[in-house]
C-alpha cells in the first residue's frame, strides 16, 4: 500500500499539466496512465491554444519550446460565398492564439514531469477508484502484473470521456447533457506548407472546410462528412478534390497537396455533466466535457479546469482553506457552459445539417451580418481568444 496527496488518473495534458503545477508547489502526485508512453505522446489533436492556456504552460515551465515554435495568430478567416473574411482578433481583443500541436504540448510536459522524477505509471490497468465520500480515497490497479493500492486525500479524474472516474460516480448523483451531431469531420495531416497563414473556417453547400496547420512546413485540413463513412473510400486525391471544392477559390489555389501521414475520422458532440465534484474525486477536462472541433477548445477548457482545480489544492495544502475546492465544479460550469454555447453556434453557423436550403440562406444571412458588425466580429474574437478569468494565476 502507498500513499499521495493527489491520485491523477490519465497522462494526457491536463493530467500532466496538473501534476507538474502540483510539484512546483510541494504537492505530492502519482499519475496512473493505461496507456503506454510512446501511445500517449503519438496521439494527434488539434493545437490552437489560447494565451490563458499559454500562460499557464509557462507558469508550469513548460513553455521554452511552444514559445520558440509556436505560430502567433492575430486573426482568423471565415469562408462563404466565395470569400474571405478575416476577424482580426487583435484588433476587438488586444490578443492573439497560438498554433502549437497538443502532441508537442504532451511532450513537453512528458519530459518536465520525468526530469523532475515524477511518479508516472504507464499501462496500468483495471483501474478503480473508492472511498471518495470519506476520509481519504482508494484508487487500486495492476501495474507490470502486480495489484496495487494508492491511498491519497484528492482523485483528479483526468482520464478523457471514456475514462473510469466518471463511471465511479453514482448514476443518481450526476446529470448529463449531450448533442450529438450528425456528421463527423474527416481530418488529413501532410506535410505540405499551409495554404494561408491563418486558420480559415469554410462554409460550403457541400459542407463544412477547414485549413489548418500544425506549422509552417505540416497541415492540418478538414471536411465535414457523413458519421458512417469508411476511411478506405477516401483517398488522397479525393479528399484534396473535395476540400478545395469547398473553399474560397483564393484559398483552394493555394492548397498544396501531398500523401497523407494520417487521415482519420472524427464524430462531433457536446457533453456536459454536473456537477465535476463528487467528495474526494474532481473530474477535469474530457471526463466532465466535450465540445465540437470548431474553434479548437477542447484543451483549452481542459487547461482552464486544471487552473481552477491546482490553485483550489495549493490554497487548501497552504492555508488549510477549501473554499476553492468546493466551488470548483460551480466555478469551471460557468466557464464550461459559455464555451459550449460559442462551439455549438460556431458549428451550427458553418456546418451542412440537411439540404434545407432556406437553412443554408439563414447561415449566410448571419455570416452576412457578421461581416458587416463590429459589435458581432468582437464577439466571436472574444470567445475564440478565450474568456478571461475572474482569479489571476
């Protein structure tokens, strides 16, 4: 038997990025991962971060590298009608996202939490989680063939919408919220050079476009399709037909095509539970949320979590107080819910739901509106920069 202060189940960002806040402040972790390390920092996700998200990375001193190879974005363009409009996000906001792929972030926090000796536990299995209504917590696994029983004051569930905690909690003491959407997003990464150098948002007849990249010399684009597609009946040269098909035409003769290095398929929700606490046990980031792609914030929210949750455990190891930690599922809600909301519209705005054409000449309209508003574009600016914090780091 052995013991922490903080159990952290799942070695993705926000597991890490927890971990390693905790550690600079003298707050004892062990991170049970099921998967391997190599599995771990090989997952591909999007990698549009918002400056909160990137000031906390560096607050946890993990930001040399994301501050050396990052693209600075001052805007972005939303594709109809056969153009392309910018929102200038610095000029409504004063801000800016960076481009920078949640895989890099995964390695970069990897290595800062395995130079500083971190207690990370890769392949472990069977994973449970009890006693988060008493005194202390129980999380037991196998690990190299062996049982093993952690105890500890705190379970941050960090261990994505499939994960264990969330299952842990008692069907009657959480509520859920879900829309699924019916299409998916076909993604292809090529390591070919962007065709702008700012993420474009394509509205289309056809369907939903959008060019992306991971850097200057790697993109990333995507094509709404239906949920039931095969990956085998998309090849290469149909997928870059098909998006440039879909695209401003100054934007598609700027696509330079190439083999993919990984094509996949992706479907779309939003989910929501409440509440994130459960006694001893937080939920983080995709155990408790998940958003569409559009506007790329799912690990952002997942950050922000991990900001609300570490400063709640420092306040509580430091002062004795838990007045952070029990407002802590009140406090991410709030944030949680207006992000939804901003990747529900954005989706419902640029997206293909049926051949409705009076549907696709109300997008459109509001596109249209959009174009012309000042008020509308600082808006959206607002939430694409991400919405500030009412607790400074």
């Amino acid at each position: 038997m052995a013991r922490t202060q903080v159990a952290i189940i799942g070695a993705g960002p926000s597991g890490l990025l927890l971990s390693q806040l905790l550690h600079q402040h003298g707050i004892d972790s062990v991170v049970l991962e099921r998967q391997s390390r190599d599995y771990v920092e090989a997952r591909i996700r999007a990698g549009v971060l918002e400056q909160g998200t990137v000031d906390l990375l560096r607050k946890a001193g993990v930001g040399a590298r994301m501050m050396s190879e990052r693209l600075v974005h001052d805007g972005f363009g939303l594709g109809f009608s056969g153009r392309n409009f910018r929102i200038d996000l610095k000029r409504f906001t004063g801000n800016s996202v960076s481009v920078y792929g949640q895989t890099e972030v995964t390695k970069d926090l990897m290595d800062a939490r395995v130079a500083a000796g971190g207690n990370l536990k890769f392949e472990a299995a069977d994973v449970t989680v009890s006693g988060i209504d008493g005194g202390q917590a129980t999380v037991r696994y196998t690990h190299a063939g062996q049982s093993h029983e952690l105890i500890c004051d705190y379970v941050a569930g960090c261990d994505g919408y499939h994960g264990v905690c969330r299952r842990s909690v008692p069907s009657s003491a959480i509520q859920a919220f879900e829309r699924v959407y019916p299409f998916g997003w076909l993604g292809v990464l090529a390591d070919v050079p962007p065709a702008t150098h700012e993420i474009v948002y394509s509205n289309h007849a056809r369907g939903f476009a959008m060019c992306s990249m991971r850097s200057n010399t790697r993109s990333r684009y995507y094509i709404q399709c239906g949920v039931d597609e095969k990956l085998e009946a998309w090849s290469d040269n149909r997928f870059w037909d098909e998006l440039r098909a879909r695209l401003p035409e100054e934007v598609a003769e700027s696509v330079i095509t190439g083999p993919s290095i990984e094509k996949s398929i992706a479907p779309l929700r939003s989910f929501v539970v409440e509440p994130m606490r459960f006694g001893r046990l937080f939920l983080v980031g995709d155990a408790a949320h998940i958003v569409p792609p559009t506007g790329a914030k799912g690990l952002n929210l997942a950050a922000a979590d991990v900001r609300i949750l570490f400063q709640g455990l420092v306040e509580r190891y430091r002062t004795g107080s838990a007045e952070l930690l029990d407002r802590y599922s009140e406090t991410c809600l709030r944030r949680i819910w207006k992000v939804t909301r901003f990747s529900w519209w954005f989706t419902s705005l640029m997206h293909k739901f049926d051949d409705d054409a009076f549907s696709h000449r109300i997008q459109l309209a509001e596109l249209d509106y959009l174009t012309n508003s000042d008020a509308a574009q600082a808006g959206v600016a607002e939430n694409y920069v991400g919405l500030p914090f009412e607790r400074p780091l």
